[in-house]
C-alpha cells in the first residue's frame, strides 16, 4: 500500500464517481478503478458499492476513509514541519556556556535576539568549564558552546571569535594601588600581591599569558586560590583574599566592594577572546543561524564600541 492509493480512494471517496475523481487526478477511470480494486484486495474487504449513478461507500470504507485522511494530514503535516526544520525555524538548538562568557552584554543580546527571530525553536541552556563545553560539543551533547579562549582543538571542531577585550585588574576596595591610580597599574607594581585565578584547565590561554606577562615583569606571581569561575574570583577579591584579573566586560560585578584599573606593561597583552564552539560538520540549519546572528550582532557590538 502506497500513499497515491490513499489519495485515489479519498478523492473516490469525495467524489462519489470514477470518472470525475479520475479528471480531478489528472488520470484515466480505467487505472483509477484498477488500483482501487488492488487496494480492496490488499484489504481484503470491499471499500465501494458499485452502482449505475456512481458508488457509495461501503460501512469498512467509511471507517477507513477517516484513517486514510487520518495519515495523509499527518504526512503534510510532517513535510511541512521538516520543512521548517530544515530552514532552522523550528527544532532545538542545546546551548552551553561559561560563567564569564555568559556575563559579557553580547551574550544574552544573541540570544534573546534568536528567541525572536526564531520563537518555534526550543533553546535549552546548560553551564560547565571550557574543556567540558567544547568535548560535548565535539560529540554531538551541544550544537554551540560560548567560551572565551579555546582550551583544546579537536579534529572536526569550529571556532568562531566574536570579538576580543581587554583583561583588568580587579582589587579589594581600600587597596593601595587603588588609591595611587585612577587609570592603570603597571603589572610589576603588583609583583607582591596575593592572585587568585581561574584554574589552568579552565582557562589555559588566560592563565598562562598572565604567568608569562608576570615572568616578562620579572617576577613569578604568588597563586593564593584558583578557583572553578571568573565569578568566585571577584567574590574573593571583595572579601580582601587577593586580586585578580577579569574581562572588562565583568568590571560592574561588586562595585561596592571592588575596583577595577587596566593593566599597564603586560606583554604579552592581556586579553579575553569571546568565542562559539560548535562541530564543523552536520550543522543544523538552527545552529546556522545562530552563528549567522551572533556574528552579525558581534560586528555591530564592535562597531558600536569604536564609536563610543
């Protein structure tokens, strides 16, 4: 049985007539009438009452044309969602991020901005470290995941940078070289401070650019804690355990009990990369289109920041 003899018996069906259904098909009466005999057979029970004014159908083909109109709606139905599945409108799209990643303004302005493009698909959201994010993605577990500097670069992975900003120290309220610098503080004028940072692992590009700004400053720097997240940093700092530095974007977190200054003499430059990780093959139309959106609206964020 294919779906053309279910489409031959409902138009039968509606029309009452061989010969008018056959013209509504495009099709010769004769073969109409030989497929609706084959799919009787099939059946093994008559679906028409033959008569001189056309056919009626029988009480087994008035059950099985509600089934057949039944499967045929839920086909169209099924095209027309894969359809829009195709064309990324409608799915799900699993998304992981970093704790920084997600505090940077261009994060959620993504993707709020995906949520109204694209209101038929279903987002799901999931936090965990660079290294977690970028092997699930690799596998398959998450179509994107939002990070700031790569940890690892397995085959078959895609990196898409947003932008790049700069690192800041972040300082307990009261300190010192607070108090001595409203613009910046050359990193060897802290060379006596306790830091605390975001374990190697989490962010590896980070943590050893700061080590070799610090060796370059002529000094090894004294590592207090390292924590899980650039957000636990700022939290120690506010409680007087150390300093830190963070992206710049994260410079309003504990105002009240932290400040914040840029980092003069680091070389190399210190910086935090915003960044997509997704698989480079298979991409569903859903995630395309979300790095179509956050790239553009990452250009439009850098554009808008070289203005002001």
């Amino acid at each position: 049985m294919e779906l053309r003899h279910l489409r031959y018996f409902v138009m039968v069906a509606e029309e009452r007539h061989f010969t008018r259904a056959a013209a509504r098909l495009n099709m010769q009466q004769p073969p109409l009438s030989q497929q609706i005999r084959a799919l009787e057979t099939e059946l093994g029970f008559e679906l028409f009452k033959r008569h001189p004014k056309g056919v009626d159908l029988t009480t087994g083909g008035a059950v099985f044309l509600q089934e057949a109109k039944a499967i045929l709606a839920r086909v169209q139905d099924g095209a027309r969602r894969a359809a829009r599945v195709a064309a990324g409108v409608e799915g799900t799209l699993n998304i992981g991020f970093t704790s920084s990643a997600a505090a940077h303004p261009l994060i959620p302005r993504v993707i709020r901005a995906y949520r109204e493009q694209f209101p038929a698909v279903a987002i799901s959201l999931a936090e965990g470290n660079a290294g977690r994010l970028t092997e699930r993605a690799s596998v398959g577990e998450l179509e994107v995941g939002i990070l700031r500097a790569p940890v690892s670069r397995p085959e078959g992975i895609d990196f898409h940078r947003l932008l790049v900003e700069e690192l800041l120290w972040v300082l307990p309220v009261g300190h010192r070289a607070l108090a001595s610098s409203t613009g910046g503080i050359d990193i060897h004028d802290l060379r006596d401070e306790p830091f605390i940072l975001v374990r190697r692992p989490g962010a590896p590009g980070m943590y050893a650019n700061l080590l070799q700004a610090c060796e370059a400053a002529g000094f090894e720097p004294r590592v207090a804690f390292e924590v899980e997240r650039m957000l636990t940093n700022v939290s120690l700092v506010a409680a007087g355990e150390g300093i830190s530095v963070v992206p710049a974007s994260m410079r309003d977190i504990h105002r009240e009990s932290v400040g914040y200054r840029r980092i003069l003499g680091a070389r190399p430059r210190l910086v935090a990369p915003l960044t997509l990780v997704c698989r480079s093959f298979n991409q569903s139309p859903a995630l395309q289109n979300f790095i179509i959106l956050a790239r553009h609206l990452a250009k439009e964020y850098r554009a808008q920041a070289l203005r002001e």
